[in-house]
C-alpha cells in the first residue's frame, strides 16, 4: 500500500526546527542525514510498513484518530485514511507526549 502524505502547517515547522536546531548543534551533514531519517519514516507510514501505536493509549478517549511512532530522537505524529496519511507533528521524545498530545487535539477539534 504506497500512500500519499502531507505534512500540516504544524509539522513542518516543526521539521524545520528540527533541521535548524542539528545544523546549529551538529552541523548540515548531521541535519541533513537526520532529516533523511525522518522522512524515510514517514515514507515508511505511508507504505503501511510502520504500524505506530494509537494515541488513545497516552490521552484515553482522545486521541484515537491519531496514531505515533518514534523516529530517533522524536516522535512522528499522524492519521491516516485507506487514501492518504496526515503528519501532523513532530514532537521530541523529551516532550510531555499526553500534554502536547492534548493541546494537538484541542487544535484540530472535535
């Protein structure tokens, strides 16, 4: 199953960030090789290859559309239909997932 994907206007400024904060602490060849990650990752997702957990286990009753899995030191954020997948953030591990997970939600609505 090879799907298409978008990233939301959240996800990829997070992405960005995440690109400027390695070239900053790294360097561009780190940045660009952890960017390659992620998005190979997130090509993954929408292959079906990455399964993810549901969200509703860290937020229940709330997140169930949405679905995580890690890719180095962050988490990939998405929702999925049989069509298409949806990032919707990239958040780093260190973040207090259900929070962030929550404030996700409080955004996208009901």
């Amino acid at each position: 199953m090879n799907r298409p994907w978008f990233l939301t206007r959240q996800a990829e400024e997070s992405l960005m960030g995440i690109a400027d904060w390695t070239v900053k602490t790294f360097g561009p060849r780190q940045a660009q090789a952890y960017e390659a990650d992620l998005i190979d990752r997130c090509e993954a997702i929408a292959r079906g290859e990455v399964a993810g957990q549901d969200c509703s286990l860290l937020v229940p009753g709330k997140a169930q559309a949405l679905r995580f899995a890690r890719a180095g030191g962050h988490f990939i954020i998405w929702t999925e239909t049989p069509d298409r997948v949806l990032i919707v953030e990239f958040l780093h591990q260190r973040s207090d997932l259900p929070r962030r997970l929550q404030a996700l939600m409080a955004m996208r609505g009901p």
